[in-house]
C-alpha cells in the first residue's frame, strides 16, 4: 500500500504521527538527562561517541520532517493563507505563553537567588517574554546559575525560531500557490538539498559540537517534508523499504557529505511510523502530548537538578521522576490550554468552496 492509500483508510489521517511526535519528545527529554547533572563536558563526552551522536543528529530533523509533512496537508487543507496562520498559531501559542508565564511569574520568583523588586526590575525578566514570540531567551535574573547547565531555564525554545520561520515559508508557498503544486514543491526541495550538499562540501557544518543539528538542516527537512506530501500516492509502505531506508540513514548519519541521502531516508521513516499504529499506553492515547513534554520538559529537570542532594544528581534519576512529572504537565497543558484553544478553529469561516475534497487533496482519485 502506498502513504496515500493508508492515509484513506483512517480517514486521511495518519495513525501514528500524535505516537510518533510524543516518542520525540521523550527521546529529547532522555537525552537532556543524559547530561543535565554533569554540565557541558559530560554533553561533549555524551556526543562524541559515535554511537550517541546517531542518538543526538537525527532528532531535530526527524521533528521538522514531521512538522513538514502535517504542515503540508494542513496547509492545502485550508488552502487559504490566513486561515492556515491562524491555525498555526492556535496550536503552538497558548502552551508556550503559559509555559513562559510560569517560568517568568512562578518558577523564577520561587527559586531565583535576587530579591523580588530586584527580579522583577531587572532587563532579563522582560526579556524572557519574547519567547513568546519566537526570539529565545534562556535566562531569567538569578535563577539555576549554580546548576551544572547554568543559567539556563529552557534550551528547547531555540526551535521555536526556525519553526515560526518554516511556517512563514509556508504561507509565501501558498500566497503564491507554489504550496499546491507537486512540481514546485519538488523543485523548491530538490533546490534545498543541492545547496546542503554544497555547503557541506565546502566546508560548512550542519550540527554543532554536540552533534545538534544547526537551524539550517531543520529548514531543509521541514522542505522536505512538505514535499514528501505530495507523493504520497507514489511512496510505497513496506517493512523491506524501512529496514533499508533506516540502515541508509545510519550510514549517511555517520559520513555528514551524504547528508542529503540521510534526510530522504529518515523522511521514509518518518511516513513508515507515521502511517503504522504504534502502541502506547491508555493513558497516553487521550491527546497530543508532545508538544508539552518538548515545553515543559527542561524546566522541570533544572528544578530537579536544583533540589535534589548532590549524590542523587544522576541523569536516570532525573528521567525517573521527571518524565512522569513532565507527562503530568502536558496532559494538563493538553486539556486545560491547548485543546481548548484548537476548538476555536471551528470559529474561524473558512470559503467552503476554496476547500477541496479530501480525495482529491490526498491525490486519491
């Protein structure tokens, strides 16, 4: 069966994909404990393994090509380029203002070694709040500066910045209808994987010095991903094509010149497990929890790593408890804030008539 066909099955959504965002996150969150005890140089002796640096560099790429691929058929979906912003910013806002707000209001108030007049006149404490906005700010005044990664309240939200970028790319795509088009999306993709492959072959890099990819790799898999979209009637779904597609992209993950080779391989994957129904505990199956264990994951280890004795300072403790307290937060961020918030987007008109069939969007007539 082809990407397309599954994808009619369920109803044009694909089984595995909320699975598959939640399993990235959680892989995100163990990486970070790995190191978040110990400081920078356990990450640098963490990533220059050459087996966790195959656990650290397609991380990020993997979410982008999520990111990408749903972005797409969203995108197309809507058709419309206002109504697509308004969707996208119903999903991500809301959490991420209420994550900032406990952090800036209660988080940093709590633990912060300055006074309170002190904590709330300095500069960083308004500056943080352009997280919001995309721009990452990581410190708050006084907070987590004795820790092993210090001053450091929230590394994850450098994303946002590349994210927000790809979804503006989106709607330029749309303004100029090159967003519906298999041969343009295409192009713009096979445009963005020659200019990778030569700036890698001149010398640039795409991960830094802990293996973590670089803004520029996530822009191109987000690319990809959007293109992958429009094949999917022509990208068949077998376990023979994923057992070769993951050995070529820990091959090419290992050589970065065949970095091109590992984003078309991981993007396989990526629609593999997303068109499979993977299995996840009953209490994880009620809602979308990925993006708040990615919001609320690296807060709740630095204040784990601020409380607990020095002799318990240790990456499996910190995954221990602090997976499920996080899980605990995204489940509330889920019911509380985001899916209210995403019930709005039944408010907002849309021209029915813009809106092409399903059918016809998945390319299955």
């Amino acid at each position: 069966m082809t990407a397309a066909d599954i994808l009619r099955v369920h109803n044009g959504n694909g089984p595995g994909f909320d699975a598959l965002r939640l399993l990235l996150a959680v892989w995100v969150f163990t990486l970070h404990a790995m190191f978040i005890c110990d400081g920078a140089e356990a990450a640098e002796a963490f990533a220059a393994d050459p087996i966790h640096k195959l656990l650290v560099k397609p991380v990020l790429p993997i979410f982008f090509i999520v990111s990408g691929y749903l972005v797409a058929g969203s995108a197309i979906r809507t058709r419309a380029v206002s109504t697509f912003l308004l969707f996208r910013i119903l999903r991500i806002a809301p959490a991420l203002i209420v994550e900032v707000m406990l952090c800036a209001l209660v988080l940093g108030p709590w633990l912060s070694e300055k006074g309170l007049s002190e904590y709330f006149s300095d500069p960083l404490f308004f500056r943080y709040f352009q997280n919001i906005l995309g721009n990452a700010q990581f410190s708050l005044p006084g907070l987590f500066l004795h820790n092993p990664v210090p001053d450091a309240v929230n590394l994850n939200l450098w994303t946002l910045k590349p994210e927000f970028f790809c979804y503006l790319f989106m709607a330029l795509m749309m303004a100029s209808t090159a967003a519906f088009s298999r041969k343009y999306c295409t192009l713009i993709a096979l445009l963005s994987l020659g200019l990778t492959g030569i700036y890698v072959l001149r010398g640039g890099q795409l991960y830094n010095f802990l293996a973590v990819a670089d803004w520029k790799i996530l822009i191109v898999s987000f690319v990809v991903g959007c293109c992958a979209f429009h094949w999917n009637d022509s990208l068949v779904m077998s376990p023979g094509n994923a057992v070769a597609a993951f050995a070529v992209a820990i091959g090419a993950l290992s050589y970065e010149p065949l970095v091109i080779f590992s984003l078309l391989a991981l993007t396989y994957l990526v629609i593999y497990l997303g068109t499979r129904k993977i299995y996840l505990p009953r209490i994880l199956q009620s809602g979308d929890y990925s993006y708040g264990v990615y919001l609320f994951g690296f807060p709740i280890q630095q204040t784990l790593v601020y409380f607990l004795p020095a002799e318990y300072q240790h990456g499996w403790v910190i995954l221990l408890f602090g997976l499920p307290l996080t899980v605990v937060f995204a489940m509330l961020s889920w019911k509380l804030v985001e899916k209210p918030a995403l019930r709005l987007k039944n408010l907002i008109r849309r021209d029915a008539a813009s809106v092409p069939p399903l059918r016809k969007i998945l390319k299955l007539e």
